[in-house]
C-alpha cells in the first residue's frame, strides 16, 4: 500500500489531512455567505409553543438541511481538489484516504447541524409573542389585567421595542378570541381602563393627521410646490417631512386595527356601554376618518363638499362624490415609489377598520341617519385634526353606503 506525500516547491511536506481540511472550510465559508445572501430577512411563522418543545421540533429539519449543506460542501472541495493547479507529488494510501474524508464528513456535518440549531433557535425566541398580562387566575388578574399592558403603553419610550410588542399584544387582544378575559377587563364599569386604551391607540393616528396636515397646508413652502411641480415625474422630489410618518405604516395598522376591533366588540361585550357613553365611539370614528382623509390628501386625492340634494344613495342615504377633475399635481406625480406604497397601505387599513366598525354597527348607524342622529352619535363636536366636520360627516355617509373605495 503506498502512502500519500505531498511535497512543495522548497521541499517541505503537507498532509492531505490539512489540505481537505482547508478546502472544506473553504467550502463552508463560499456555501454560508450563499445561505446569508438568498434568506430572507423576514423570520417565518412559528406555532406558538414553550421554547423546548418549539426547539424540539425544529431538530429532524435541522438535520436533514446540514445532512444537505455537507454533502454540497464534500462536492465542492472535491472540484476544488482536482481543478485547483498544485505543485504537489502523491502517492495513493486509499484506507487512510477515506478514513480522512469520513473525518471531514462527519466535523463539517456538526459544524453546520449547529449553525442549523441555532439559525432554528433564534426564530424561536424572536418570534415567541411578549404577554403583558397577570398569570390567569392570580390576584392581578381577577382585578386589574390590564395595568401591565397600559403601563408598557404609557410609560415607557415611544421608539422602544417593549412599546411595539405592546401595541402588538393590544392588537392580538382586541382582534382575536383566544384571550378573552382581557378584552373583557377593559369594559370595566368605571369605563376607565377603555379609555386610556382608546387614548394609546388614538395618539399615534393623531399624530400622522396633525403632521400630514402640516404639510399640505404650510404657506412657507409655495415656492418649494412650484419648484416640484416644474419638475418630470421621474425627478419629482417627496416631502421628506412626512417620509420618516409614513414608514411607521406597522404602528399606524395595529392601533387602526385595535381601535376598530375593539369598537366592533363592545356592540356585543360591552355590559355597561362605557364606550358610547364615554365618547369613545366619537372618537374612534372620527379620528380615523380625518387620518383617511389626510393620507388621501397626501397622495393627491381631493374631495369637495356638495349639496346635500346632489346625490343620493340608496336608502335614503346622500353620499358626496370625489371629485376627479382637481388634482394635486405635485403628489400626483408621487403615485410610484416607496412613500407613496406606505401612504397606499395606510390608507387600505384605514378604510377596513372603518368598514369594520360601520359593519357591526350598520342598523344603528343607518336609524341615525334617518333620524338626523348619525353626527351626534358618531361625530365628535370639537374641529376635526384633518378637514372640516362636514367633510367627516359626508365621508361617513360614504362609508355608510359602502361606497368608499
């Protein structure tokens, strides 16, 4: 049996043992930066489990991806052992040869295993939902469950995460039926657990209408409009006061979509009617139509009052029309982009929470619109944040027709 010898230019020796090991970390290297590149930075739906038994699960994929990944990398450093130009002399000793290669197997096949377990655990753990409740059944919980949740909401730094798995729990709370005894604990009878809700949820959306009305009605910038307006479509430039509101679009979805649930709920849950007789309902309403008609503004969408006999909706119900002919030029030519995609899907949002509400409450809403009563119930009586009273009333009626699109 002849033994393998490597000799180099100047004499020395190198054992085949070290040359596989460094074409094989070579592969591994080239095969990771591959992996890194083509995954996506989203993390993928995980069932939610206690951690062991999540991690548990996540072993036989593990295996079978690095069982994958090693045979890949045993390909490759082997073209790479046969191609790459050598000065080297060798003999073939092939016991010792393969004892080697099942060696390198077998590191290279823990070594990516690992990488696997982690890459599983780490999705795990970033994608386990953050609770802000009392143990079911605790003191806590059978008396205040909500103050763990309002204090992460009130408390703590607004551009801090701990406040967005708030928002997002809030959201799962309000939208889903699997913790009920939490919702139930904000229709409390002193109504004031729903209203700091409604308060946390609210401010953000006022806080987009009140910036994007800045901006589309600032007399400062007349000259900084014209400019944009003589420029091409291609060159236009976006305001870059309302770039950095609009890419909080996931916020803006989860207190849209906690505020409408929530209302839609308390048509059924609600024992003690604290959100009509708190106000709440006003509130909701109206906020979220003038932050609607701000972001419509923004992407150049005007929309002009009318006579109240100039259309009529079926029902009995008047409706007023967008007008089409008047366009914003300047946020007419925003329709393509990343800001003006932001702007579009707050405003899908905002029209489905609306929706939402004027579905569980459409009797009720349409006996008020009869009588006279749909402002008084619905319509706070204070200045909208965006637009005038009239214009949330006449969008309402819109709403109310379903024929808002």
């Amino acid at each position: 049996m002849h033994r393998i010898t490597f000799s180099n230019a100047d004499g020395s020796s190198t054992s085949p043992s070290s040359r596989s090991l460094t074409l094989f970390l070579i592969s591994f290297t080239v095969i990771n930066k591959f992996i890194i590149f083509m995954r996506s930075d989203l993390l993928p739906l995980v069932v939610q489990r206690p951690p062991f038994f999540s991690f548990k699960m996540g072993v036989p994929s593990a295996a079978r991806q690095a069982f994958k990944l090693t045979v890949l990398a045993l390909v490759i450093s082997g073209i790479l052992l046969e191609l790459l130009p050598h000065p080297f002399k060798y003999g073939v000793a092939t016991t010792r040869f393969f004892v080697e290669q099942i060696t390198s197997f077998a590191a290279t096949f823990a070594i990516f295993f690992s990488w696997e377990l982690t890459h599983h655990l780490h999705w795990v753990l970033h994608t386990k939902r953050s609770i802000f409740a009392p143990p079911k059944g605790s003191a806590a919980a059978e008396t205040n469950p909500s103050e763990h949740l309002l204090s992460a909401l009130e408390e703590t730094n607004p551009t801090s995460l701990l406040r967005y798995l708030a928002y997002l729990d809030l959201c799962m709370v309000c939208e889903n039926n699997v913790d009920t005894w939490r919702r139930a604990g904000f229709f409390e009878e002193t109504s004031e657990t729903y209203k700091r809700v409604i308060a946390v949820c609210l401010r953000p959306l006022e806080h987009l209408a009140t910036k994007l009305g800045e901006g589309s009605g600032n007399p400062v910038d007349k000259a900084t409009q014209l400019s944009n307006q003589l420029l091409s479509p291609t060159d236009a430039r976006p305001d870059l006061k309302n770039v950095e509101e609009l890419y909080n679009f996931q916020l803006y979805a989860w207190c849209s979509r906690s505020v409408a649930s929530l209302t839609a709920c308390s048509r059924k849950e609600d024992k003690f009617g604290v959100a009509q007789l708190s106000g709440s309902n006003a509130a909701v309403v109206s906020t979220l139509l003038s932050c609607l008609l701000a972001v419509e503004n923004f992407m150049g969408k005007k929309t002009n009052l009318q006579s109240p006999n100039q259309v009529l909706g079926p029902a009995g119900i008047k409706w007023a029309t967008v007008n089409s002919g008047r366009v914003d030029v300047a946020a007419g030519r925003r329709r393509s982009g990343p800001v003006n995609s932001k702007a579009y899907a707050i405003a899908d949002v905002l029209k489905t929470s609306i929706y939402q509400i004027v579905s569980a409450f459409h009797d009720e809403m349409l006996a008020g619109a009869k009588a006279n009563l749909l402002e008084k119930n619905w319509i706070t009586t204070g200045k909208p944040l965006f637009g005038t009273r009239e214009m949330l009333i006449q969008k309402l009626r819109i709403f109310l027709d379903f024929r808002a699109t």
